[in-house]
C-alpha cells in the first residue's frame, strides 16, 4: 500500500524583504512549497479569502497542511512564521533555551525595529509623494544607528547569534538593500562581511530568487499601487 504524500506548504508571497525571510528559511530545511501571488500593488491583500489567514492584510503568510496534529494550519507574521519552521523541523532555531531567548531578541529586534525603521525609509526616500527633509532625516539616522547596532554584534561572531538562525534569514533581505536606506557599508565592515557570507549561501540565494507568476509594477512610478499600499483605509468593516 502506497504511503499517503503531505502536499506542499502553501506560501502566500511577494517579492518582498519579509516575503524573502519565508522562502529563505523553506529553502533552507528544504520542505516543499508551491508559492501563492499576493500582488500587493494590485489589492490582493484585501481579498477575502487572504484575510481569512491574514487579517492584518499583510504578506507573508503561510498554511501547512500538515499542522501540529496533522490538520491544517494557518499562519500570519513573518516571525511567527519562522518560529514555527524552525520548531517543525528543528532547524536554526535552538531547543536550548538560553540560546532560543537570544535567537528570539534578535528575531524580535529585526521585525519591531530593524524592518520598519528601513521601510520607513524607503517610503520617505524614494516613495512619498513630496520630500519632507524632516522625516527623510528622521528615518535615515534611525537606520544608521540600527546598523551600528548590528555591526556591533557581528564583531566577535559569523552570524548574528553565532550559530546560523531564523535572525539571520529575518535580517539579510532588508539589509542587502542598504544603498536605498542611504547607508555606506563602509561605516560597518562586520555588517558587509556577514552579508557577503549570507548571500553566498546556496538555499539564501535561492529563496532571494523565487519569482511570481503575476504581473510587476514599478512602485517609484505605479501611482494606483502607491494608493494601494500607502493610502489603505480599514475594509469590510
């Protein structure tokens, strides 16, 4: 008798520095995905059938027909997502629990501080509709003092908790774009060296390379989209 097959995980995505986080890590413990369009710009966030597993109308999100009980389960957030990879296979994310508090402070760190303050800045530089020196400002000196902070922690260690983890794989896809947060990696070498190794790893490389099968738009010039994603009010209430 033929043994039942799982079907694949169900990655709900677009190309994105948090959508990254979750094909890196898929690639990484090589569990097998089919990967569902979430076009952003177009309002795919707000379809019903989206919020049902995301009800913050954001990207990523991820259904495991193979849950905890072997029933289906949804997920939203990108560190609950990787959190929960990480404790289904019992990769990059420690059983320890010393080493799974620093895992999680810096997980925790990338997604409350290292993520928004850089989206932040790549709305106010290159996406908002006036230049307010002010916030520009703001935001580019936040990134920059956020940045020291990493590079302070990558000076005695490979990788942000020593070990290769879930932090890494939060991190890299907001930083590998630092020339659009005005940042000069010369200012921090131990934050350039950690991504060079980061971005030569074959699974990271991969899952910075998953494509959509929907059509792109440019946001810098697609104003529809820019509505879409910076003018959004709540829906169905």
């Amino acid at each position: 008798m033929a043994e039942a097959t799982t079907a694949p995980i169900e990655l709900h995505y677009w190309p994105t520095p948090n959508g990254w986080k979750i094909t890196i890590m898929l690639e990484e413990c090589g569990l097998p995905y089919r990967v569902v369009p979430v076009n952003i710009g177009k309002g795919d966030q707000f379809a019903p059938e989206f919020l049902r597993i995301s009800p913050n109308n954001k990207m990523p999100a991820l259904v495991d027909p193979d849950g905890p009980d072997g029933s289906p389960i949804s997920i939203f957030e990108s560190g609950a997502i990787l959190q929960y990879l990480g404790r289904k296979t019992g990769k990059f994310y420690p059983a320890d629990e010393r080493r799974r508090v620093e895992v999680e402070e810096w997980l925790f760190w990338q997604v409350g501080g290292f993520g928004p303050m850089l989206g932040q800045v790549h709305h106010f530089r290159n996406y908002a509709p006036e230049q307010i020196p002010y916030a520009i400002d703001r935001y580019v000196n936040e990134a920059h003092r956020l940045y020291g902070v990493l590079n302070q922690r990558l000076k005695d260690r490979d990788f942000i908790c020593g070990d290769y983890s879930i932090a890494d794989m939060a991190t890299v896809g907001w930083a590998k774009l630092w020339d659009k947060q005005g940042q000069d990696l010369k200012e921090f070498p131990e934050v350039a060296r950690w991504l060079d190794t980061m971005l030569a790893r074959p699974a990271v490389a991969r899952g910075l390379a998953v494509k959509v099968e929907a059509p792109a738009f440019d946001l810098a010039q697609d104003k529809a989209a820019q509505s879409i994603l910076f003018g959004q009010r709540a829906r169905g209430a």
